[in-house]
C-alpha cells in the first residue's frame, strides 16, 4: 500500500496554498467543524487521535475540551503552522495515518476530511482501528457527491467549455469524493472490522469569500479545490479566461461582500 502520490500533492502547492488561506480556510470549513465536534461530544481527559489535522483548526478545539491530542498529517506546510497554532497544547506528529501506530490506544479517533485519500482505505481503516482503545470510537466528515456540492461543481462547470477534454474519472479514486457513495464508504468500515457504523447526511452552507464578494471567490476558487488544479496548469490568456468565466458563474451567489453555495457532507460514525 502506497499513499506517495497524495503525499507528494499534499506537500507541493496544495499543502503550501491550504497553509497560506488557512484564515479563508476555517472559515470555509466552519459549518463541517461545528457539525463534527458536536458529533464527537468529546470529554475532558480524553486521549484523541486527529488524522489530517491539517492547519489545526480542530485540534485546538479538541484541547479546548481538555482532551489528550495527538495530530498526524502527511503535509509538512500544514502541520508546520498547526504546530505553531496549537503552541504546545497538542503531540503534532508528520505521520501517513494508516501506517501509524501509537504507544497507547485513543478514545476516539476525529477526522475532517482526512481520511478520504488512501489508496488502500480498507487496509489503512484496519491500521487505523489498531489505534484505538477496545469500545473506542471514530467520527469524521467526509463530502458526499460533487453534484451536491455547488461550491465545486459550480466553477468546474464554468470552466469545462473552455479545457480540453478530460477522461472520465475513477470516482472511488483518492481524492475529497472518494467517499461519495454511503453504501461503499459503510463496506469499507465493515471490512475494516468496525461496528455500529452511523452515516447521517447534512447539508451545509459553504462560504467561499466571507467579505471580498465575487473578486474574493474567484480567488478562492483559482487556489483551493478542484478548478484549482486546472486553472494552475494552463498558460496566462487561458487563465484568464477561465477566471472571467469563474467570475460570471458565481456572481449569482453574491451577497453583500459574501459568496456562499450549497455543499454536502457525511457525518460518521463507527466503533
């Protein structure tokens, strides 16, 4: 089992640019935060495993709570200015989590959007299980379908005319959408030898620029997520033809100085 290739993205420009709109980011995110902390009703005194902490939005929450945290994330950049954020309140480790193993097992494992990049899920969900105390417990929140999730089909959309055409993806691929498919993602858990398997689905309001309007979305749009990737590979007229068209598809969703789209997400939970 190899995640290399999610690795190497992680710490390139993705890792670099996520750490830079970290701000932008946690504002972005605060709704799936604000669902998956009160998921995981963590108690003080709790040790607690965050995979893909990320810039460490949720671990800082986590301490709050008075729990024990212990972050992983494969991005250097991210982790770097988690480490620098927590300021000593969390074990912040560069670890790939489904080959990591703790000294002492975790009442409860959190994820945001962290666990959806394996390439061998069923196997890193087994190594991820490992980490847990028996009757432990795991809650993450992962996106369901792109057609559900307006914030990225909306600029992907804007976009297509205008690039080439691209062969159709494996949707269980890794990448934000690998876990979709509710019936696949509870097989997987199953497989993995967790038990008492909950996926509740939750539909979010995703804000893509908090006070800049549709300038800033555009922005956001251009560095994170999908159309991201796309708009970073072509040459300058291309580009900026492709924000004009990003600009016209979201100013719809424009109001006063935010932009907001719909987005969908799982909220699971296992044991």
């Amino acid at each position: 089992m190899s995640n290399e290739e999610q690795i190497e993205y992680w710490n390139d420009n993705a890792g670099l640019k996520w750490a830079e709109q970290q701000v932008a980011m946690d504002v972005f995110l605060a709704p799936v935060t604000s669902l998956l902390m009160d998921a995981a009703a963590i108690a003080p005194g709790e040790r607690v495993l965050d995979i893909g902490c990320g810039t460490g939005e949720t671990i800082l929450i986590a301490a709050e709570a008075g729990a024990d945290v212990t972050g992983v994330d494969v991005s250097k950049p991210m982790l770097d200015l988690a480490r620098s954020r927590a300021d000593g309140r969390a074990d912040l480790l560069l670890a790939d989590a489904s080959e990591y193993h703790a000294d002492e097992g975790f009442d409860l494992i959190i994820s945001r959007f962290g666990v959806m990049f394996f390439e061998d899920p069923v196997a890193a969900f087994t190594n991820i299980k490992a980490n847990l105390k028996p009757g432990g417990r795991m809650v993450f929140a992962c996106w369901q379908s792109p057609k559900v999730n307006l914030w990225v089909m909306v600029p992907m959309q804007a976009i297509k005319p205008l690039l080439p055409e691209a062969p159709e993806a494996d949707p269980h691929a890794p990448g934000p959408f690998a876990f979709a498919d509710p019936e696949r993602l509870e097989s997987i858990l199953a497989a993995a030898g967790f038990d008492n398997v909950s996926i509740t689905s939750h539909m979010v309001a995703i804000c893509i620029s908090q006070s800049d309007g549709v300038d800033g979305a555009v922005y956001f749009s251009s560095q994170i997520g999908p159309a991201s990737r796309a708009i970073g590979e072509v040459d300058d007229d291309l580009k900026a033809q492709l924000l004009m068209a990003l600009k016209e598809a979201l100013a719809p969703y424009g109001d006063k100085g935010r932009v907001t789209l719909p987005g969908g997400i799982w909220i699971v939970r296992a044991r």
